[in-house]
C-alpha cells in the first residue's frame, strides 16, 4: 500500500498564539477582518490539495462525521481523484465583504499550476509543491468573481469558471488585501496564514521551535505548511503578485473526467445483438402514423458495470472495489444484461431502397422518464428520408407498461422496480413497476448518477459497435452501412449524447434537442424538476436559499463532473457537426421549462452555456458548410418536447424535425430554415 501523504497534522493551535505573532508581524488597521484558513478547525477554501492529507490512493480524503451516513456529500467527493471542473470556488471571510472590490484578474488571481503529485510521485519532499506556472486565467474569459448571494452574511467568495478547467490540471488562487469590508478596511490573512507566510524556518535543525509562544510540537506541524505557503507565493510573485500583499493562496487538483471511457475503449467488443421483425409498421400502433417504418425488436448484450441487485446505491468500481480513478481508470463489469433495442426500417411505403452498402442508421436517445419508444415520433421521418433507426433505453428507464406489445419481461432497464406507492409517493411497493426514470436522478447517491451517466454513455458505445454486425433478412451480409452512422438525442437523451458524441468517432453528425451541461444546477432551475430536488434535499436537511443547499448542489456537481456533457463539449463539436434545438420563448410563449435556457449564478449551466463552449453558430436562415456545421437554432414557439410532440406547436415540431432530416441527409453540411416565424 501506498504511504498515506501527510501534508500537516490537524491539530488545534492557539488563537490566542496565532494573534500574537500576526500582530509582531503584520500592521492590521482591523486585525479581525481576514481571510479564513485554520486547518485545524476546518477553516479551508474549497477545493484545496489539503484536503488529500492521509489518502493511500489518490482519492480525496475529507474528514467525516459518520462514515455509515451514505447521505453525506463528502462520502462521495472521497471517490475522486480531484475537484471539480465546473463547480465555483468558495472561501470565507470574517467579516462582510465589498463586493466591489473583489476584483478578478486583480484582488483575485487564477493560474494553471504544474504541481508535484504526490500519487505519481510519491518520493518528492515536496507535495502538491508548484514547479511551474503555465499560464494565468483570464477574468471574465475563464473565471469571474462574486459573493454568495445565498449567503446573508455576504462573506462568502465564489469564484465561477466559465469554461471547464482542464482535467488532472494543477491551480493556484491567490487573494490580495485589496479586498476590503464594508467599512474600507482591507483584509488581512488569518492567524494560521500569517504564520506560513514567514520565510524562514519555524524549528532549527534540532526541530525546536524558532518562534516565542509557539511549542516545538505546533512549529514541527506549521512547518511543512509554511513550505507550502512559500512556495506559493513565491510562484504568484514571479506573475507579478506582490507578496507582501498576498492575504491567502491555495492550489487544487482538478480530477480526470474521461479515463474511464479511455481505458474502456481498449477492450471494447461487441457481445451480440437479437432482433426480428414485429410484423407490424408504425400505422399499426395506435399513434396516427403513416407507416412508412418496419419495426423489429430485440435484445443488445451490454456489459453492466453498476450492480443490477443495488441499481440504486452503486457505482463503478475496480476488479479490487477500489474508486475508479486516473490510476486505477477501468472499471469491472458486474454482470452482462440483455436490454430491449428497438429499431425502425425503411419500407416499401416509405418510397425507399436500401443502399447496397446498407442502411445508413440514426442512433436515437430518448429524455429523461420517457423510453425508447420514442423513437416512433420520428421514425417515419426518418425512413421517408431513407434512414433506418435504433433506440435502446438510458439506464433505469423502459417500458413500464406489462400489457405493452413492447414490454420485456425480466429485461427492462427498470429492473422492474416497485418502490414507491404510485399514488401516493409513500415508500413501500404497490404492485405496480415505478415510472420510468425515476431513480436515474439520485439524490441519496451521487455516485450512482454519475454512473447512470456514464454507464448510459457506455451503452451507446456497445450499440454502435455492434450496429455493423446486424443482419436482418439472414442473407449473411450487414444491413447496415458503418459509414452513415448519425446520432440524435433528445433532453437528458442529448445530454448522455453529447458526452458519448465527445469520445465516440465512429457517428458522423450529432442532433442535440432541449439539452444541456451543469446538470446539478441545471435540474435546481428546471421548473419542472426543481420543486421535486428543492423538497427532497429539505427532507435531508438542506434548505434552498441557504448556504448549505448550494454548498449540496456544488459537491454534486463535483461529484458527476466524469459524466456531465459540459466536459465534453469542445471535443464534440471539434470530432463532429452539431445541430442543437433550443426552445427561447418569446413574448406569447414560455422558454423551455425542463432544461433551462440560462441559469443565475452558474455560468456552466443550462442550454446556452452548453452551446458556448461547443461554439455553435447561431442559424435563422438556411446556411451549408461543406466542413460540417456546428450551429444552434433558437425556437420561438414549443416546450421541451416539441421535437417527438406537436402539441405546444404543430409549426415549431414541424420545423424540428425537418431541420434534423436536413442536416441528417447532409451528414452534418447543411440547415434548411423553412418557416422562420418560429425561428429566433
């Protein structure tokens, strides 16, 4: 086993103590304002590397109450190998802050570090030691500034990334004391700080403390930390940050995000796919279809990596039952499940010839509490256009109805469950399987959700690889042409898509409808998600509006960063053609009321940011690019399931779907804008 990295020892020191030597060593005008660090007493800005000290393996060691308390966020964060990408940082001041003067680029300061890791290098004296400054973050690019409006005190600091940070990336914060109070006076650093700060040693060579009122015992554990701190300053000060200036800086490790699908990647084969034709075409099921659809049902061999007998409680784990992480990144399947698949083809009807290189093949995802059985709503248009399609379900959804032509007994990604009261909501089965995606959104196991995520990611992946295998007339040839491979997702469908479009090349375009990245704070502002989170997290303890709730929603996010699309979206857009539907609203009409368009106070959040980081064109006419496009279209008039339902707007569907045939047939190259009223 690995030695446990030991940074410095929690124990308490003297307030009193520390006071003492800040003022023969620091003029304060107001010595009780100050940026707040005392390990011993958990005073730490978050995400900081200190809170790795004593970890064996690389994950992240944060102290805990009740180990037993599955609820606690903290449980989770200790499966990671860093902090989050996307979440803000947070540090406390003693006193309420001026907001004005909490300035990014100056009061407050953002380099990419490169950092000693002491899990990669376990021998240097120096953990988490700075050996170079790569470049400064830029204020208002990457990051901006602000104090907590949750936080009633306002002596909370948040600092928002607006980009995701670079994965297994080392960072360092700095804070000057032109950062003031409300009454002008600046801040000064804390206690504990400014006794890091010296820049000479605290023991001698004896390890005797050199420092008046401070035990040899308190020295020998400030010293490393002092080292640290030095060390720290000593790089801001080579980017020109004053030292004598510096009132806190603290570095972090962001955690990997996609070595998991890398590792993945190395072994992944085909395990099978079953399907026969239903006899029946899509004007046989009841929903007003033309029947331009052959449907065929069967079963995909996918290997499982949650555990099909705690579908809500577990996550991925290593051979050994370790985390996944960057040093130990593949995952051990539990199980092989076989799940439904659904597929639509072309027919006579449709006008259609199947190519002599096969079908080309939509791959389709469905939303969230919805199943594969959304496919119908687009099928047709799809076989009219000569594609044939496929949809499996994303994990914990399916068909829930037994008397169904669709249903699978004993191999719905349900499993079937029956935990709630239907009616009522109470705990306790009631003979009837529970909704559709019910539990996919786990707010007792955050591990678990990012796992769905990833696990419905992997998924497609297994799909796709065993698409070029699928012969369904038995004449010993594929029926499906490898080449032609498109993807198209709708709400979670497109968040789950968005991130499987980041590491999945063997798609050619992708169709993003109502998605979205940030997820935590994403669901937090969905008016119809919201309401549901904001009671269950009270029943926990966690009350919206409170420093504590967000404190929630940011370990969260943390927590799902692997498996969140906003990590993801650069390298989507770069590897293919992206068409993304969003629904703005307009004077007349609501914007999308289940994946917000926007959120307050969280830069990474929403449809919109999404879009930014993908840097997608905005389109209102009909455009081409023989390069692909990557292009957003805002509509006017819809709601969230305007793409499989005409209800909220004929017109706004209409215009959805055949904007996706548009781009589809031109494998990502071209957008026809047929009737703009709807169109922003």
């Amino acid at each position: 086993m690995q030695r446990p990295i030991k940074i410095f020892r929690l124990i308490p020191l003297c307030l009193a103590l520390g006071l003492s030597v800040l003022h023969s060593l620091h003029a304060a005008t107001r010595p009780d304002f100050y940026a707040e660090f005392n390990p011993a007493i958990g005073q730490l800005p978050f995400p900081i590397n200190l809170l790795f000290t004593g970890s064996t393996d690389g994950t992240l060691n944060i102290p805990v109450s009740d180990p037993d308390n599955a609820a606690d966020p903290r449980l989770a964060l200790n499966n990671l190998d860093g902090f989050s990408t996307v979440a803000p940082l947070t540090v406390q001041f003693s006193s309420a802050l001026n907001a004005d003067t909490v300035q990014a680029g100056d009061t407050v300061r953002v380099f990419e570090v490169a950092l000693v890791n002491p899990f990669l290098n376990p021998t240097h004296p120096g953990p988490f030691a700075i050996t170079g400054v790569r470049r400064e973050l830029q204020a208002d690019e990457d990051y901006r500034v602000s104090l907590l409006p949750q936080d009633p005190d306002q002596t909370t600091l948040n600092i928002h990334p607006l980009r995701p940070l670079t994965p297994k990336t080392g960072y360092l914060v700095t804070l000057t004391n032109g950062i003031q109070d409300r009454s002008g006076y600046a801040a000064s650093p804390s206690p504990i700080y400014a006794l890091t700060q010296l820049t000479t040693p605290l023991v001698d060579a004896n390890g005797q403390s050199v420092i008046s009122g401070l035990s040899d015992a308190e020295a020998q554990t400030l010293e490393p930390l002092r080292q640290l701190t030095n060390n720290q300053e000593s790089a801001a000060a080579r980017q020109g940050v004053a030292r004598n200036r510096i009132v806190l800086s603290w570095t972090f490790m962001t955690q990997s995000i996609d070595d998991a699908f890398t590792a993945l990647s190395e072994n992944l084969q085909p395990l099978g796919m079953a399907v026969q034709s239903t006899g029946a075409t899509t004007a046989a099921i009841g929903l007003g279809l033309p029947g331009f659809s052959d449907i065929y049902a069967g079963a995909l061999a996918i290997p499982y990596y949650l555990d099909q007998d705690e579908p809500l409680s577990s996550a991925w784990r290593t051979a050994e039952g370790g985390a996944v992480t960057r040093y130990h990144p593949l995952p051990a399947a539990t199980t092989t499940l076989q799940i439904p698949v659904l597929m639509t083809v072309p027919n006579a009807s449709s006008g259609q010839r199947k190519p002599a290189r096969g079908w080309p093949v939509v791959i389709f995802q469905h939303g969230i509490t919805r199943s594969r059985t959304d496919l119908f709503a687009v099928a047709d248009a799809l076989s009219f256009a000569g594609f044939a399609a496929v949809a499996i379900d994303l994990p914990l959804h399916g068909v829930t109805d037994v008397n169904s032509p669709f249903y699978l007994p004993g191999m719905e990604r349900t499993f079937d469950l029956d935990v709630v009261n239907n009616e009522t909501g109470a705990l306790g089965p009631d003979g009837v399987i529970d909704a559709s995606g019910s539990y996919f959104i786990n707010l007792q196991s955050m591990l678990t959700t990012r796992d769905n995520l990833r696990e419905g990611v992997q998924d497609l992946r297994q799909l796709t690889a065993t698409l070029p295998l699928i012969d369904l007339n038995g004449d010993q040839q594929p029926d499906f042409d490898a080449r032609r491979f498109q993807f198209v997702g709708h709400s979670l469908g497109g968040m789950v898509g968005g991130t499987f479009l980041g590491i999945e090349n063997a798609v050619s375009s992708g169709t993003l409808a109502m998605p979205g990245g940030g997820l935590p704070k994403l669901l937090d502002a969905s008016a119809a998600f919201g309401p549901r989170i904001a009671t269950g997290l009270a029943n926990a303890g966690f009350i919206k509006g409170t420093p504590d709730y967000e404190s929630y929603i940011n370990s969260y996010q943390t927590v799902v960063d692997a498996g969140d699309p906003i990590n993801y979206g650069a390298r989507s857009a770069r590897r293919h053609p992206i068409y993304l539907i969003e629904v703005v609203g307009s004077t007349d009409s609501l914007p999308d009321q289940v994946v917000p368009n926007a959120v307050a106070d969280a830069p990474l959040s929403g449809t919109e940011p999404l879009a930014r980081i993908m840097r997608l064109q905005s389109i209102s006419r009909s455009t081409w690019n023989d390069r692909g496009l990557r292009a957003i279209v805002r509509f006017t008039e819809g709601d969230h399931s305007s793409i499989i339902s005409p209800v909220a707007s004929f017109a706004a569907t209409a215009e959805m779907q055949g904007q996706m045939i548009d781009f589809l047939h031109s494998a990502g190259t071209e957008l026809e804008v047929i009737y703009r009223p709807v169109v922003k």
